[in-house]
C-alpha cells in the first residue's frame, strides 16, 4: 500500500511541477510588462497579457484545489514540493 501511494503522489506531483510551469510561462509577458517601462512583450499588449496571466493561473487554482490531495485520505498534504509526508494522515508520499 505504501508504495501505491508514493507512486500515486509522485503523479500528482508531476502534475503539479507541470501545471506550475505553464502559469509561469503565461505570466510571463504581464511580469515583463508590469516590472519594466515596457508598454508590450513580444507584441502582446498589457490588456493581452493580462488574459493570459487570469488564463494561466485559473486552471492552476483549480488544479491545486481540487487535484493536490494526498492519496491516502484525500486532503491537502502541506505546502512545499519536498514534503514527505502528509500532515494529516502521516501517511509516507516520498522515499
């Protein structure tokens, strides 16, 4: 059973790292925008940049809440990448 759940976490890990980098790719051109003198990035406008920022972040909040769950009792493990184990149930989620 452990190694089922590890395997199962590890999924919704990669997931997450998958999810995480694609907001991050969309947020990008508002970033560049909003922190330089820049008026566009690469074309896109402000307006443009920031329907990609709300496009990019809305299915990572969905993600996060509904899918970032422990395997085992189906809650929110703990924040952080390098978590070993789940703060509610203590169940193992890493080697």
């Amino acid at each position: 059973m452990s190694n089922e759940v590890i395997e199962k976490y590890q999924s919704v890990l990669l997931k997450a790292k998958i999810v995480s980098v694609i907001a991050i790719i969309f947020a990008l051109p508002k970033l560049v925008i909003g922190f330089s003198s820049y008026s566009t990035f690469l074309g896109i406008s402000s307006h443009v940049a920031l329907m990609l920022f709300v496009g990019g972040f809305v299915p990572y909040i969905v993600f996060f809440y509904s899918y970032w769950k422990c395997p085992s009792c189906n809650k929110f493990p703990g924040s952080g990448w390098a978590r070993k184990e789940c703060q509610h149930c203590n169940v193992k989620l890493k080697e």
